[in-house]
C-alpha cells in the first residue's frame, strides 16, 4: 500500500536560512499524523510548502491520486494552493482565518466554493445551472455544521462565536472542500481544557466516519499521545525522530531537543 502523502528530502531556504534542511515524511490512508517541535523549528513551513503557499527549494511532494491507496502518483511541488486544495489537501491555520463579517453558513459555503463548477460567467448571470449548484452548497454546508456539531449557530456571524467553536469552524470550512488530506496546524492552541477534550473526539470521528487521514501540527503532547499513530519531530528544520508515540515519549533525542522529560502515559 503506496501512502497518500510522500514527502522526500524536502528543503525550504529563505536567503541564507534553512528552515527546512531534507526532511521526509509519510502518511498512509486513514493515519492521524503528528509533526512536533519546538517553536520555530520550521514546522509551518513544512505546511505552506505541502499546501501551495511556498515553492520548495529542493525535494518531492507526492500525494496519490484522490487519496487512494492504490492511486498514481502526483508531484504537488509548485502547484497554486486553490490547485492542491482542489486535489485534495485542505488545512486550517495557527491563527484563526474566520471571515467574521459572514455567517457561521457563509463561512462554511466559502470552502464549498474553492471546488465549484460555476465561473465567473455563471456567478453575473446565475443561470439554472448555478443556482441549482449553489442549493446544494448551502445543503452541503449545514450538514458538515451538523456533523461538527455547530448548526446551532448556523446564522451566527462567526466573530460572535466562543473561541472553541470558531476553531471548530475553521476545520467545517476546511472539510467542505472534501480533502482525503487535512492538515491542522495547532488546533488546541488557546483551548480550555474541555474544549481540548471536544477537538480530540471531533478529530476521531473526522477520521473514523469520514475517512479523512490527519497531519497535525501541536503543542499539546497529551493530544498528540493520544490521537497519533505516528509522530515525526523535527528541530532547527531537520527531523531528528519519527515513531509511534511510545517510541517517541522514551526516545532521549527528543526529550533533550524538546519534551524536557518523558511524556506522563
């Protein structure tokens, strides 16, 4: 089984920095994927470079084929993030993008947009064909807030919602564009202790009833012990481990780079 994601020998300068010096990285269908360092070790990077926004200086990206296992190969290197969300990545970011002037709907129909038919031509003249279109969007919409548990605030403008819930948002919006990929970029950061415990269970379920496989960038090492299958840490821009959490957790690379000591089980 070929993975989904193939990331080989990856290298990002900007000038004179390397923030991201060969790292490899790997994800099969169905995985949930942690990538962890200290700040400033390149990991976002890692993220623009996969989803568009940066060029790599050097190295391949691969995904396969609507995310199938037994899908072709397809280098991603280059490609315009609307290009690779349309193929099938779709990520959420560290600081929260919302459109807070929109509904909680609107913000979500924003992510069903990016995989549209209708053009520019289409949206002037609203044709049968667009409106009919843009009728399932809003059908489509309300039932990922459904299943994210939001439709309660569905017309809510989304700068009224708690801070868990915006968050929670970010990840309908990302889920609308229907990624084989979703890659969360510290999700957990500013929750409360519940609304932690909330994202953990919304992101099984992503995985277990959609079928979506996760890469996750976070801080928060008991979500990261708990969720992932396989963790890969990087520091200064190198990847120093890759592993199963237990590996991880007793792995003294890491706690010396990064954990200070080993992760309570």
């Amino acid at each position: 089984m070929k993975p989904i994601l193939e990331v080989k020998s990856m290298t990002m300068d900007f000038g004179g920095l390397r923030a991201i010096d060969s790292v490899d990285l790997s994800i099969d269908k169905g995985q949930i994927v942690a990538l962890i360092g200290p700040n400033g070790a390149g990991k976002t990077t890692f993220f623009n470079c996969i989803t568009g926004i940066y060029t790599p200086t050097a190295g391949d990206i691969y995904i396969s084929s609507n995310g199938a296992a037994d899908g072709k190969n397809e280098r991603i290197n280059g490609l315009k993030p609307n290009v690779v969300t349309r193929k099938g990545l779709a990520r959420t970011f560290q600081n929260i993008r919302l459109f807070t002037s929109m509904t909680v709907l609107e913000n979500v129909m924003i992510g069903c947009h990016a995989i549209t038919k209708a053009g520019i031509m289409g949206a002037i003249f609203r044709g049968a064909s667009t409106k009919s279109e843009e009728k399932l969007i809003v059908e489509k919409s309300y039932l990922i807030l459904e299943k994210i548990g939001l439709s309660k605030y569905v017309d809510e403008l989304a700068v009224n919602l708690p801070y868990g819930a915006q968050r929670r948002l970010e990840i309908a919006r990302a889920l609308a564009t229907d990624p084989f990929l979703l890659l969360l970029d510290e999700p957990a950061a500013g929750m409360n202790p519940q609304e932690t415990m909330e994202l953990d269970e919304l992101i099984l379920k992503i995985r277990n009833s959609e079928g979506i496989s996760i890469l996750l960038i976070e801080h928060d090492m008991k979500l990261v012990m708990s969720l992932s299958e396989k963790i890969y840490v990087v520091d200064y821009g190198k990847k120093i481990a890759e592993g199963t959490p237990e590996e991880i957790r007793h792995n003294p690379v890491v706690i010396k780079a990064y954990l200070g000591e080993e992760v309570a089980s």
